[in-house]
C-alpha cells in the first residue's frame, strides 16, 4: 500500500511538472508569433472576425481591416476574406468587414465574405473550404498577435499554407487583459490539441 501511495505521487508529480512545462511552452509560442510578422506575396488575405456594434467594426475589428487593408495596397495579394458570423441577425462580422473593405475602395469582385463561423475553429474550417473552392495556395491570416499561433496550428491541421500577420498594437492594455487574452489562447489551443474543444 506505501509503495502504491508512493507511486501514485510520483505519478501526479510528474504529470503536474509536464502540464507546467507544456503550458509554458505554448505560452511561449503565442508570444513569439505575436511579435512576428510573416506577411509575403501569398493568394489571399484573410481577416478573422472580432465584434461590431450595430453594422460598425469594433476598434479591434477595423485595426484589424485596416491592417489587412495595407497589405492589400502593398500588393501582398489580390483577393480579401472576411470571415466571422456573430449572435446579431442583422449583421455579420464578415459582412460588416466586407463594407468596411467596400467602403474602403476594394472591388466588390475582391471580396469573399464568410458570414456563419461562431469561433476560431469554425472561421478555419470555412476558410480551408474557400481556399479549396477557389484554388489557391498560400493565405495571410490578419488578427491580433495574440491569436494568430493558435490560428497557424488550426490552418496546418486543415492542410492549408498560411502565414501570419499581427494587426499593430494600439494603445497599451491593461495588465488584467492581455493576461485573460494569453489564457485563453493558452487554454483554447491546450483543449483543441487534446480533442476536448
């Protein structure tokens, strides 16, 4: 009985010390693809949705339109996505994003927009069914730094080439806030990896 209690302990030990190093770990690969921006000529750009207030993108939302808006100019790529549905039935979030792009000059033409994905995993999912429909190779993925390794692992499971661009940071957050942030992406990729989200 003491050498099953001193195995039992021995076990939980070490499985505490692996999840510990496992979770920092991720934490360190959110923080690095946050602070890196692998924009290059690619098909596509794509802009995950965040909140918009009555058909109007959120700060967070147009930083990010903005940010993918830039790279459009530049010549990055020829077509946008918008992805991103949302609880309000009279609006979208890749429907507010594609105004937004309309509004901002881009061809109706250069516009795909997704408009039923409920989260991360869902946007994903429609975006490798976009990319496939229309035959293209390789996709700039636009949000904040804070999810977009989440989003790189999510598109290499769909078999999809992505490469990440963070959205400039605006003013600085609170401290409470970019913790919550990394949590969640900490906890959301951790979930996602073992199959239970």
């Amino acid at each position: 009985m003491k050498t099953l209690r001193k195995f039992v302990w021995w076990m939980c030990f070490w499985t505490a010390v692996f999840t510990a190093l496992w979770l920092a770990w991720i934490y360190q690969q959110v923080y690095a693809a946050a602070r890196q921006d692998f924009a290059a000529p690619a098909d596509a750009i794509a802009v995950f949705g965040a909140a918009e207030y009555n058909g109007r993108p959120s700060p967070v939302l147009r930083a990010r339109l903005d940010h993918a808006l830039d790279l459009y100019r530049e010549g990055y790529a020829p077509l946008l996505i918008t992805l991103g549905g949302g609880s309000d039935p009279r609006w979208s979030e890749g429907e507010v994003e594609r105004d937004y792009l309309l509004s901002n000059g881009v061809p109706d033409a250069r516009i795909i927009a997704e408009t039923e994905s409920q989260n991360t995993e869902q946007s994903v999912q429609h975006l490798a069914e976009i990319v496939r429909a229309n035959h293209l190779h390789s996709v700039i993925a636009v949000s904040d730094g804070s999810h977009l390794f989440r989003i790189r692992q999510l598109c290499h499971a769909q078999g999809l080439h992505v490469l990440t661009s963070p959205r400039p940071a605006g003013k600085p957050m609170p401290v409470q806030d970019v913790v919550r942030r990394y949590a969640h992406e900490i906890v959301s990729y951790a979930l996602w990896s073992l199959h239970l989200h």
